[in-house]
C-alpha cells in the first residue's frame, strides 16, 4: 500500500513538472535591451541637467623613479564644475599598494578638494602604472585616474 501511494505521489510530481515545462516554453525570452550610460541619464532633465562635474587639473601623474619600500602620495585636485552638490560614493584601487583618501562630504558648486592616492613601493620593483577609480553622482558615474613609475631595488647593505 505504501508503495502504490508512493508511486502515485510521485506520478502527480512528475506531470506538474511537465506542465510547467510546457508552459514555460511557450513564453518567448524577453528581448535584450543594449545598455549604455544614456540609460542612467534622467531624461526629464533635457539640456539643463542639474549634476556635478568633476574637472581635474591631471587625471594621471608619473612618480618617476622611487627606491624599493618607499612610500609617496599625490593629490589629484579638482573643481566642481557642475550644477549640484558633488559626492563621490567610492574610490577603488586595484591593489594594496595603493590607497586612495577622498572627501566625505559633499563638495560645492565651485569648491574645489582633491583625492590622495599613497602608493607603497615596499616589496614592489619595476615599473607600475596604477589605475584609481572615483565612483560618485556625476555622468558618467566613473572617472579613472592613474599613478605611474619606476621602483628601483633596493641595494643590499652589507656588513663591515
């Protein structure tokens, strides 16, 4: 007996699973809309838009040679230059070597701030070229700036 209610359990799963194949088949897939930033736009701004814009004086700078383990920091200004408040969400680095400090607050209309990127040579040798990407509410949301050199090895002192 509990074999045949097994059985028939089983029967009534297996047609539901069916019948929902079936009928999921029937539904087209939704058609694939390219995305790009003009779909982060607010487009009932028109010309006028209300943003931030972050103008920098250089978006990249090269440190030139460092000697193995030193540390050096730039500060990359900018100016608002839009029409809101500017806040900046995130600053990523794509490594430990880099770390950047950014404004926590919001930046006026026709402030000006800067982010500091520290790079860390310590263990690093060669040359580098290290991208920093601002998140924050300008369009497009994403600016990269990039810090470059040279890290020279250290010479080995030796002992008298």
């Amino acid at each position: 007996m509990a074999i045949r209610a097994l059985l028939s359990h089983a029967v009534k799963v297996l047609f539901v699973l069916l019948l929902f194949a079936a009928l999921a088949c029937q539904n087209p897939a939704p058609e694939k809309v390219p995305m790009d930033g003009s779909l982060v736009r607010n487009p009932g701004l028109g010309d006028e838009e209300l943003l931030p814009e972050m103008s920098f004086k250089n978006r990249s700078f090269d440190f030139g040679a460092l000697t193995e383990g030193e540390e050096v920091t730039h500060d990359f200004w900018f100016t608002n230059t839009g029409r809101a408040p500017l806040i900046i969400s995130e600053v990523q680095s794509g490594c430990g070597c880099t770390t950047p400090v950014w404004p926590k607050g919001a930046v006026k209309v026709g402030d000006s701030a800067y982010i500091r990127v520290v790079y860390n040579s310590k263990n690093q040798t060669g040359e580098f070229s290290k991208n920093v990407v601002v998140i924050a509410n300008t369009y497009p949301n994403k600016t990269t700036l990039k810090v470059t050199g040279v890290v020279i090895k250290k010479p080995k002192t030796q002992s008298p």
